[in-house]
C-alpha cells in the first residue's frame, strides 16, 4: 500500500468510526482536503461549514464553492459574526481564540441538529505553535482527525493529491487576512480590503510564491520569499512603491511601505498576550 493511500485508509477509518461530520472547511489545502476525504467516505452524513468575512478572501470562498459543486457537497455558508465581537476587533495575541470561538458557536447549533461532530482542519505541524484558537476548539468540543491520525502538513498534501485536488494540494499557507494586522492594531474591514489587493497586486506582477502585505504601526511591510526578494531589481521595486502607495490613498491615506523578506507570523506580538 502506498503511503498515500495509507494516510487516506488511516483518516478515512477514522471518520467512520466519528460518525456524522460538520467540516469547518476555510478553503485552504488542510480544511479542503479533509473535506474531500470526509464526502466521498461518509456521503450524506458530511456537511461543510464555510464562514465568510472580510477577513476572507473571497478567492478562498469562490475555491470552497466550486468544489462544492463538482464534489456534490452539503455546504452551508455563514458568517461566523467575529466582527461584532469587541474583543476580536481589538486584536489582542490572542485573536484567534474569539475567532474560533465565534465561529465554532455558529456552527455548534447546525451540527447538533444532524447529530454530527464539528471537524477542524488542524495538522500535527500546527501543535508546535501557539493556537489559541485551540482552546476554543476544545471548549467547542471540536475534534482534529489529522491530529489523531498522526497526519503533519506534508502528509495533507500528499492526502490531497492523491484526492486528485490539483492546484489545491499545492496551495501555499495563508491564514486569514487579519493575521496581516500587527497585535493592537484594531481589525478594520478596509484595511484587510487594503491589505488584499496589496497582496494580489504584488502576487500577480511577480508572480512571487509568497507575498504578505503586513499593517505596522510603522506603515505597511511587504514580506516576499528570499529569492522574489534577492531578484526584485530597484527600479522594479520602486515602481512597485509607488503603486502601492497608489492603493493606499485610494484607501484612506500615506503609509511609508517598505519590502522585507517574509517571515511566518511577524505581525503577531506575543508579549501582548492578556
């Protein structure tokens, strides 16, 4: 047996053995994935759970529809209602857990009403992190079968392909928008919109793998992979500046922007933690 079909056997035992499912399904290549294994192995007994908010990008949702069709999925959209909570809106080091907790409660009713267990995309790799949105998970009563199965972020994708996922199995991470906003800055709708098409922009003249547009108090940081960054000659980057200074006024003002190289969670500042 390959490893492949291994992992699939492993996780797909495991959801039988579950029993009815509601996926929290984000549209990146951990949540999509069990999704897709989830359907073709319980059927009916699978339902997806997609939340939409400015904090998503609406590429992620249009991903999470599409396979929706063409998988025959049971998928109900929501808003998962983050942003009428003050205390996400703060952007405390712990957002993430008024996230989840937002989203998790919103999803609590349906799953009950089918008997079913809420599922999260979770991965080993993401235990060696600081998650508060674990802890609402675990309030939630929310389970993580690649967690149980011993399944990391490279065996997703190994999983995806073998689901024949195609351009999804190779979906770089990308957290949510507001993960853009550094710790105390307050999560407004129009900065994440800034923050987007920033990242677009930069995205498609570059055709960079990895691009983060970060909101510092010091103005905006564009983050890129090492080599995007090592190539990207000074004419281009001053062209670049000045189009994104562009966008930034049509939005709302001046922000000095500077280019740096890209680095995992730089926006988060943990000694704010409460």
């Amino acid at each position: 047996m390959s490893e492949a079909a291994r992992l699939a056997d492993a996780l797909g035992t495991l959801l039988d053995g579950i029993g009815p499912v509601a996926v929290a399904v984000s549209g990146g290549v951990d949540s999509t994935t069990l999704a897709t294994l989830a359907h073709r192995r319980l059927g009916h007994r699978a339902r997806m759970m997609h939340a939409v908010s400015p904090a998503v990008p609406p590429e992620a949702t249009e991903r999470v529809r599409a396979l929706a069709r063409s998988e025959g999925w049971h998928l109900e959209i929501l808003d998962a209602g983050e942003f009428e909570d003050p205390r996400y809106r703060a952007n405390p080091a712990n957002r993430c857990f008024y996230c989840k907790t937002n989203l998790y409660a919103r999803i609590a009713p349906i799953a009950a009403a089918a008997d079913a267990v809420t599922l999260s995309g979770t991965n080993r790799d993401d235990l060696a992190d600081w998650r508060p949105g674990l802890k609402a998970a675990e309030d939630h009563g929310v389970r993580h079968p690649y967690v149980e199965a011993g399944i990391d972020k490279a065996g997703v994708r190994v999983l995806a392909r073998h689901l024949d996922l195609g351009e999804i199995a190779e979906l770089p991470a990308s957290p949510c928008l507001s993960s853009r906003i550094e710790t105390g800055i307050a999560i407004d709708p129009d900065e994440l919109a800034l923050v987007h098409e920033v990242e677009r922009l930069i995205g498609a003249r570059l055709g960079a793998p990895t691009v983060r547009c970060r909101l510092r108090r010091t103005g905006l940081v564009i983050e890129l992979d090492q080599a995007s960054l090592d190539g990207l000659a000074s004419a281009e980057q001053d062209t670049l500046t000045a189009a994104v200074a562009a966008i930034a006024r049509a939005r709302g003002g001046e922000r000095p922007i500077a280019f740096k190289a890209y680095r995992m969670g730089s926006a988060f500042l943990r000694s704010s933690a409460p």
